[in-house]
C-alpha cells in the first residue's frame, strides 16, 4: 500500500487536492476528522481537543489502511496536530508525539501558501506572515523527521498536475 499525507497550513487547499487524487487515482481518501470534531463545537478548543482530534483522525486512518487499498491518501495527519498545538499551545502532547513516531507514509505532499487564504469559520491565521511561520515549521518538522516530502505549489490544476507527478515518481522509485 502506498500511504500519501497531504499536510500543509490552513486554506492551502490540502482537502481539495486529497479528494481530486483520490478521485485521479481511482482510490478513497481519509478526510480531515477536526472538521467533523469542530462542527458543533461551542467554545473555544483546548489541547485536550487537539489530542481527541489527533485520536480520531488516526481511528479513521487506521480503519482505512484495514480495508488494504493500493493506494490512501490522508488529508491531514499527525504532524499537522503537533504544529497546531506547537503553535498555538506552545506545548506537545505526548500522546501526539507518539502518534507521529507510530506512523509511516511514504510520501508526503507538504501544499504551499501561494494560495490565498479563504475565508471559513474554523480557520484562524488570514495573516501571510503567521502562515509563512507555520509552513517554516512543517518545513523543519518534516525535515528533523528525515520524511520524504515534495513541496506542493500552484493554482488549480497546475497544482494538481504536481501533486500527480510526485505520486508517480514515488511509485517508480
């Protein structure tokens, strides 16, 4: 099985560009469970929330990957939840942390800022210079992390067509 993270800052268009491959390569995609977490959410969330948010996104991963199809594309995942609660929280829980060790993609799809940000009511960072920040972080995460990831730019499909070409040179390599 060749398992894809789509990760990267908030309105870097990661949800769109995971249902598009999913949809180019014939296969499902695991979507981001902090979306369903938040839905009804009243309040302002804790990193205790982050943690259950982490925990269920993994739930959904892992009943994914037991279905064994050839390829799972994850529209976020653990490393994602460190930044968040790094950033915002300026602490990591170690229930997050082992949950990033725990997992094993083998490509990542880090999506660039050179989109716009959109408005959406669970977003919080419109700010270029608070997203630059966060996708420096990514940047650092998945390089102490020794991952191997491709950098995911351009518009529409432009940036598509990127995110295509790095599968496919991950599954010719």
């Amino acid at each position: 099985m060749l398992k894809i993270a789509i990760l990267g800052p908030e309105s870097t268009g990661k949800s769109t560009l995971a249902e598009q491959l999913a949809k180019h390569f014939g296969t499902d995609f695991v979507p981001e469970y902090s979306r369903e977490y938040l839905k009804d959410f009243e309040g302002q969330y804790q990193i205790d929330d982050v943690v259950k948010i982490a925990q269920g996104q993994q739930k959904w991963i892992d009943e994914a990957e037991a279905k064994k199809p050839e390829m799972l594309i994850a529209d976020t995942e653990m490393i994602v939840n460190k930044i968040w609660c790094k950033y915002v929280f300026n602490s990591i829980p170690e229930t997050i942390s082992d949950l990033v060790k725990r997992q094993d993609y083998d490509l990542y799809l880090l999506c660039d800022i050179d989109l716009e940000w959109s408005f959406d009511p669970l977003r919080e960072n419109p700010d270029f210079e608070e997203r630059k920040t966060i996708f420096k972080m990514y940047e650092k995460e998945l390089s102490t992390l020794k991952a191997n990831y491709r950098i995911i730019s351009g518009h529409d499909q432009l940036r598509l067509k990127n995110a295509i070409d790095a599968i496919k040179q991950q599954i010719i390599s």
